[in-house]
C-alpha cells in the first residue's frame, strides 16, 4: 500500500511537470491552458497531502535512548 502512494505522488509529480512544461510552451489554445491549470491544480493538492503526510510522520520520530524511534500518528483528513 505504501508503494501505491508513493507511485501516486510520483506520477502526481511527473504529470503538474508535464503541465507545465506544456504551459510554458505557449503552443496551447486558451480552452487547453485552462483545463491544464485545472488539472494541475488538482494535481498540487495530492502531492501536498502527500508532503504533509510525509512531515507528520518525520515529526513523530523521537529520540530515544540514543535511537531514534517511530511513534505512530493520526492522519487527519
């Protein structure tokens, strides 16, 4: 399951660079320049869920007798 979110966030990631490479183009039409940043909005949220999951979990490791250990966490949704 983990793998399946770390492929989600990757694929996130290559497609808003996909979108904007295009954007940057400047070859697209007016309509598809709007659906780009649609998606790429989209896109933007799931791999700041993502980030935001990821530094929860680094800020639950503590320090403990010299090791650091994982303390388990809450997803808020």
């Amino acid at each position: 399951m983990a793998e399946k979110k770390n492929a989600d966030f990757e694929q996130s990631l290559e497609r808003l660079e996909e979108l904007v490479d295009q954007m940057e183009s400047g070859e697209l039409s007016l309509e598809a320049m709007i659906k780009h940043f649609e998606e790429g909005s989209k896109l933007v949220e799931v791999c700041t869920k993502k980030l935001n999951e990821v530094e929860q979990k680094i800020e639950k490791l503590v320090k403990k007798d010299g090791e650091l250990k994982e303390v388990p966490f809450e997803v808020e949704d």
